[in-house]
C-alpha cells in the first residue's frame, strides 16, 4: 500500500485517509477502530452526537499506538451556541474519550442561534490551552464559512459533505484560499449512486473497485481529505486501497461529467447551502 499522505494546515497535519464512526457504537465501533488501527489508518474522527466517543477511546487505547500517533477528531453539538457552553460540552467530550486532547475539534453543525464570534472564541481558548491541537467548523455553507474566517480565528479545517456527487467546489476554493483542510465525511455518497456506468469503466481500467474510484477522485483534489465509515476490516483494507489508484486526465473527464447536485446529507435543521 502507498504511504499515507498528510495534509498540513495550521496547528494540523491530518492523514488523508481516516475513518468515520457514526452510526457505529460500542463493541461493534471499539473493534473497528481497533482493526482500521491495525491496517495503517491513523485518522479516526468521532463527535458528541455520536454517542461513541467512549469506544472510539477504548479501541485506540487496545491498538497498543502511543496517543500521539493517531489523529483524532471529534465534534461539539448544535445545541452549544456559545464559547462557555462549547468549553463545557468538550470537557465532556475528553472524559468520554479518557484523552487529555485531540487533534481537531469542530463546531459540528450550525444553528440559527450560534453566536458565531463567542463560539470561535471558545474554540480558540481551548486550542490555547493545549486541549485542541487544532479547531474548525463542519457543514457551514461558504457565506457562513467566510464569516467564521473573517472573525480572525485561525481555523484549520472545514468538514462537510464531499463526493463524486456534489459540487463542493466553492467551499474547497475558501478553504484553499485560507490554509484550511477540507474533510470529506460521505465521500462514497452512501453507497448509493456508485453503479454509474462510469465509474465501472473507469473501476475495470484500473482493476480497482467502485469505492476505491470514488475516493481516489477526492484524493485528486487538493486539500480534501476523507472520513468513510467502514466497520469490517474488509472494507476498510478496500477503502486504503484508494491510496494506489492514480486517476488519469481522461478518468477524470469521464467523472466530472457525473451529476454534481446530488445531496445525501440534508436534515431539517441543516443550513441554506446556497445562501447561509
């Protein structure tokens, strides 16, 4: 298998490959963690709303890996709007994941009530502390993510949903324009819409499968990194294999031509992704 790239961004250098976690809890994500551990991944990304954060800790903790060979990102609930409440939940979060700290904490959802500014701040005075290596948002539409930058804390990366399906190309030229990593959480658009004919041509050119296309053409983007959730070791050894699949400019025509407005993503209190 091909080295793990590392994306670098202030206060972050983030492996590109990682593993997502919801909706698995418990023994089932314990073990997954544990077995991603033992094939090379070193990316493991977690958040409060999970309810998993206690067997994410756990399956590190049985890998054997010193804590500071593994990145690990969690995320703060909507329902934090401020900097005090934010500071609190992550007191909560550490002691779930019996950590003294993690790589990259993130505002994970926007709210209409989120005081945006205090809220930064909170995330900046916990990096300060060391508790954080490094902080950002998630699902924050690009007028929302140039407030947050504008608020002049340095922020690391954005996470969001990213795929062959989506058009995700104005928020990656913010995020590039600003030293920021763009974290790919859905990057196989749940399984879903991988039976395009194209993506089986260009699957069989390279002897690779559906998934691994999917995520080599997120790793053919600049800045994106990637978080796909896979429970058995299989699949997780399948979606490393990406890292061995170059796609070439006639590959990448071939996908580009794909629908790019298809979002699988999208709860009711999500925000106006075209105007937030």
């Amino acid at each position: 298998m091909t080295d793990m790239p590392i994306l670098t961004a202030p206060f972050m250098a983030m492996p590109r490959i990682g593993l997502g976690t919801w909706p698995m809890k418990g023994r089932e994500c314990r073990a997954a963690v544990e077995s991603a551990l033992s094939l090379g991944y070193r990316h493991i990304d977690t958040a409060e709303m999970y309810g998993n954060e206690d067997a994410v800790g756990a399956g590190i903790r049985a890998s054997g890996l010193p804590r500071e060979q593994v990145f690990v990102t969690t995320k703060i609930w909507n329902d934090k709007t401020n900097g005090a409440a934010i500071r609190r939940a992550f007191d909560d979060c550490l002691e779930r994941l019996a950590m003294p700290h993690v790589d990259l904490l993130l505002i994970h959802w926007p709210s209409p009530q989120l005081q945006l500014e205090d809220a930064l701040k909170g995330l900046a005075a916990i990096r300060a502390e060391g508790r954080a290596r490094a902080i950002g948002v998630s699902n924050f539409p690009p007028r929302l993510l140039q407030r947050a930058i504008d608020a002049g804390v340095q922020l690391s990366c954005l996470q969001v949903e990213n795929h062959l399906f989506l058009d995700q190309s104005a928020l990656r030229r913010i995020c590039r324009a600003n030293d920021m990593v763009v974290t790919s959480y859905s990057p196989l658009a749940k399984g879903a819409s991988l039976d395009a004919s194209a993506i089986g041509r260009v699957a069989a050119k390279h002897g690779a499968t559906k998934a691994q296309v999917a995520l080599a053409w997120l790793l053919a983007q600049d800045g994106v990194a990637m978080v796909p959730k896979a429970a058995s070791p299989a699949r997780q050894r399948e979606n490393l294999g990406a890292l061995d699949v170059t796609l070439d400019a006639e590959d990448l025509a071939a996908l580009a031509a794909l629908p790019k407005d298809r979002r699988f993503v999208n709860p009711g209190m999500a925000p106006d992704w075209v105007n937030g």
